[in-house]
C-alpha cells in the first residue's frame, strides 16, 4: 500500500472518530413542551435498547444516558450513530431534592416520551 494511500485510510478514519463524538455531544434530538398540567419531553434514541436508557432528574436537570450494544466486527467503511450518550438537558421547572418525581415515560419505535407534572402554582388575585 503506498504512503498517500495510507494516509487517506487514517485521514477518513480520524474524521468518522470525531464525526461520532460531536453525534454524541449533540445527540440526542429532544422537544420540551407545556401540556396542560405536565411538561412533555421528547428524546429521539433510535437504536438504543429501552433496557439501555436511563433517565434522571435532578433540580431542573434532566439527564439522559443510553449505550449501544456492540457493534458487528469487521470492516467498517462508516460509523457515525453514537455508541453512548449522556445528555444534560436544562428544564423549564425545577424539583427539591427531597421531592420524589413521579413522572411517567414511555418507549415506542426509539423515541422515549417523558411526562412530568407541572408544580402547582398559586395565583394571586389583583384587587
């Protein structure tokens, strides 16, 4: 194998390496929105096992961790999908550490819904 090409293969095997590892940072795609009486979290984590999520919350933190099983062995001429992700997400309310979360979250076709009740709030009349 000649120099130039050699360098090419390492070349193009560096760029999948960082390639994955900014999928990883950036991943996965998530939507936060007000339903009613709950926030509804979105997570896209297409290929991850449900077994192999986590979800945490903590103050107004959500954190997401998911790992792949490992991949196939043999040539492998692209790999972009992220191996792991481990996700901070900052969310729109906040939770007292000694209050418990009863939340609810479910798993269909690699995307993970999150429901969490909204913390009550008093109005205030205006006389």
């Amino acid at each position: 194998m000649s120099i130039g090409r050699y360098m090419a293969r390492e070349i193009a095997r560096e760029l999948d390496h960082r390639s994955r590892e900014f999928f990883e940072f950036v991943m996965p795609a998530v939507d936060i929105v007000e339903d009613g009486s709950e926030l509804v979290v979105t997570i896209d984590l297409p290929g991850f096992a449900k077994k192999d999520i986590a979800l945490k919350i903590s103050g107004n933190v959500l954190s997401i961790s998911a790992k792949r099983d490992s991949e196939a062995k043999g040539a492998a001429y692209q790999r972009h999908r992220p191996a792991k992700i481990d996700k901070k997400v900052l969310l729109p309310i906040s939770v007292k550490e000694d209050e418990k979360v009863v939340g609810k979250a479910t798993y269909a076709e690699g995307v993970v819904t999150l429901r969490i009740p909204m913390p009550s709030t008093t109005t205030i009349p205006i006389t």
